[in-house]
C-alpha cells in the first residue's frame, strides 16, 4: 500500500537510514567490549552469553506488538521511542558497574530496539510501491550493514581511553538521531489508515505460531532460517578460523571487515536490480541456493584468499536473500505494514537466538558440523521454496482461469 501523500523520496530515506545506521552503529561498537565489561564485573562466558540472547529473545517478542502498535499510532511515534529508549539504554550500560544493571539496560535495548527497526522497515513499506520496494528495503538493509561494518572498529578505538565511552557516544548520536526524526521525518500514515489499523495486542507466542499457519507463514520461516544461517556462520567463525587455519584476530578481523563491505555494497547497488529484474521469488531460490553452496564452498577453502573469496559469496546471497524476502512480506501484507515487518523482525531474532547456541553446540563435535548443517538447512529452504512458490503459481494461475471463464 503507497499513501497518496507519499512517494518515495530521498529525505524520508536519508532519514530513516540515519536512524538506523545508528542503531546499528551503537549495537556494532560493544560487541567488542561486551567480554571486558563481563570480566571486569568478575563474570564469565556463560553471563555474556545470556547478556547477548536476552537482547535476541526480546525483539522476538516484542517485535509484532511494536509493529501493531505502529500500524494503529502511526510510524514517527514508534520511531521516537525506539529511539528514546535506545539512548536511555546505551547512557545505563555505560554508567552499570553491577551485573544485573548490564542485564537491565539490554532487556531495555531488546524491547526498544526492535520498535526502531520494525517502525522504520514498515516506513518504507507505505512510501514505496510494489514495483520498488525491494530496492527501498535494500538501502535500508545497506544503512543497517553500514552501522554494523563500521562499529566495532570504532567501538574498539573508543574504548581505549574507557569502557564506558561507546555507550555514552552511542546514546549522544540517538538523541541526535531522535531530534531529526522528530523535527524533519513526516508522518507516512493518514489518521484513517491509522484507524484502520492492527488491533494492539501484548507479545503472545501463540499469534507467532498463528502467523507461521497464515498466508505469509512460510516466508516467516525463511527470514527465521536465514537469520540462523548468517548467526551460525559469524558465531563460530573465529574459532573455525583458528582451529582450520590457525588464523589470528588480524586475519579473522580482515575477513570480517570484506563480508561487511560486500554485504553493504551488494544492499546498495544489486538489490534493486536483482529484485526487478528476476523478481523476489526466483531471487529468493537463487539466494537460498548460492548459500548452501557458500557453505560447501568455505568448507573446501585452503588459504587466506580463497576463505575471503567463500565469505564474500556466502554473504553475498544472504545479501539479496533478506531484502527480497522481506519485499514480498510486504507486498502480501497489505494495509498491515507494521504487523507484517514485526512479525518480520521477530523470525529473525528467533533466528539470532538458535543459531549461536547450535554453531557452538556441533562445533564441539567438529569444526565442519556448524557450516554443514547450515548448508543442509538452506538446502532444505530452497526444496520448501521451490514447492509453495510453484504452488502459489499454480493456484494464480487457476484464479485468473477463473475470472477469464466467469
């Protein structure tokens, strides 16, 4: 659905990009000091890890009701409190020297962070047509990837003088962020779309499973499966690295900073025409394909150049795969932009939770499993894909015969 006042235009998407490049920036800069602050604190690995999948397993719940909530309140107010609570939450982790303080400011960015991103996802649903939308959701994602490439560098440096300062930049650059919106983004909903908006309801894990049975349940699953791929690639790939290869942080580091790079360019520049061209059901196949291969091909790499040439490729499919699935949750969404795009982002957190915990759990058998199974799972996507889009070709194809024939 395009609101009449809207067309899509490069403000309303300098905007949102800026608001979600620093989401994404502030989430990038502690990944590398998440281990230090636990330490400093006296705690291990198993806290850092429960501190990382409580942020995962909020957007999971919250995401629908944000979007809800967005559909019936408009957009702009929900990016504002996503907003809002991201730099209270950032302020509080930077000023934490308690566990449990840590363990509060993430609950608070799980639930807020993920009315950011799904607000802004929907944005671009009611401004675009269907025509352009997945170019409009690729520079989106490019946005995304760019907050994410340039964080941990800047994180790190940051750091150095203190541990506290990434949080303290990351909740000054939201404030930031929140004034722009606030003074500058225009609002993409009418008052009457908004009355006819989703029914508000709290996060309840029977409307996701409702959700998985409905029209758009089995692209859910695909956003559910992707996510877990690309966590299961980057949860273990330093230890694969080392373990395989015997490369350091400087290699791991290296590598990591070429996936980012490709995945941003390829948001930016092939989305679009990839989507328009092929369309998002023959660009989805195609990406659930070239994945599972990427796995096989980083399995089968021998040196520093040929596991950059294999990470480029894995994530290079990813790259086309999320923008166009999303494209099509959108456009079969209809007037429910903010429901779909919530449902949307919580299959991804779900994803974002399972896929550490089984990379680390078969990697103890043999550093291979991670990335086998990854590429069976997306071989699996690809068979599911071939099947329910050819059925819904067919059952296209028996409407229009009915129609031509009544």
């Amino acid at each position: 659905m395009l609101n009449e006042r809207h067309t899509m235009n490069k403000k309303e998407f300098l905007i949102l990009s800026i608001a979600l490049i620093v989401v994404m920036l502030g989430f990038g800069m502690v990944i590398p000091i998440f281990p230090f602050y636990i330490e400093n604190l006296g705690a291990g690995g198993t806290e850092l890890g429960l501190l990382i999948a409580t942020s995962a397993f909020l957007e999971f719940s919250f995401g629908p009701m944000w979007g809800a909530v967005s559909d019936k309140r408009g957009r702009k107010p929900i990016l504002v409190v996503g907003l809002f609570g991201y730099a209270v939450s950032s302020f509080l982790f930077g000023i934490s020297n308690q566990l449990w303080m840590l363990f509060a400011a993430r609950a608070l960015s799980g639930v807020l962070s993920s009315a950011t991103i799904t607000s802004a996802m929907a944005y671009v649903g009611d401004i675009t047509t269907e025509e352009n939308r997945g170019d409009g959701m690729g520079k989106i994602g490019a946005a995304m990837a760019l907050g994410l490439m340039v964080g941990p560098g800047l994180g790190g440096w940051l750091a150095e003088g203190s541990l506290s300062i990434p949080f303290f930049i990351a909740s000054a650059m939201s404030i930031a962020s929140l004034i722009l919106v606030l003074t500058l983004l225009p609002e993409s909903l009418t008052a009457e779309q908004q009355q006819a908006g989703t029914k508000i309801q709290l996060p309840r894990f029977k409307s996701l499973w409702a959700a998985v049975k409905g029209p758009i349940g089995y692209l859910l699953l695909l956003v559910a499966l992707f996510s877990f791929a690309l966590t299961n690639f980057e949860a273990i790939f330093g230890l694969y690295a080392l373990e395989k290869f015997g490369f350091g942080p400087e290699k791991v580091g290296a590598i990591l900073m070429v996936v980012a790079v490709v995945s941003t360019v390829g948001k930016a520049v092939l989305t679009g025409p990839v989507t328009r061209k092929w369309g998002e059901r023959l660009t989805i196949k195609a990406s659930l394909l070239a994945g599972a291969c990427g796995y096989l091909v980083l399995l089968a790499a021998w040196d520093f150049v040929s596991v950059l040439v294999a990470t480029a490729f894995f994530i290079l499919s990813k790259t086309l795969l999320r923008p166009a699935t999303f494209a099509l949750i959108s456009r079969q969404a209809s007037a429910s932009q903010g429901t779909a795009m919530g449902l949307s982002n919580s299959f991804m957190s779900l994803g974002r939770i399972i896929g550490p915990i089984w990379a680390g759990f078969v990697f103890d058998f043999h550093p291979n499993l991670p990335y086998l199974s990854g590429s069976f799972f997306l071989l699996a996507g690809f068979a599911i894909s071939l099947v329910v889009f050819n059925r819904n070709k067919i059952d296209r194809h028996q409407n229009s015969m009915i129609h031509r024939v009544g």
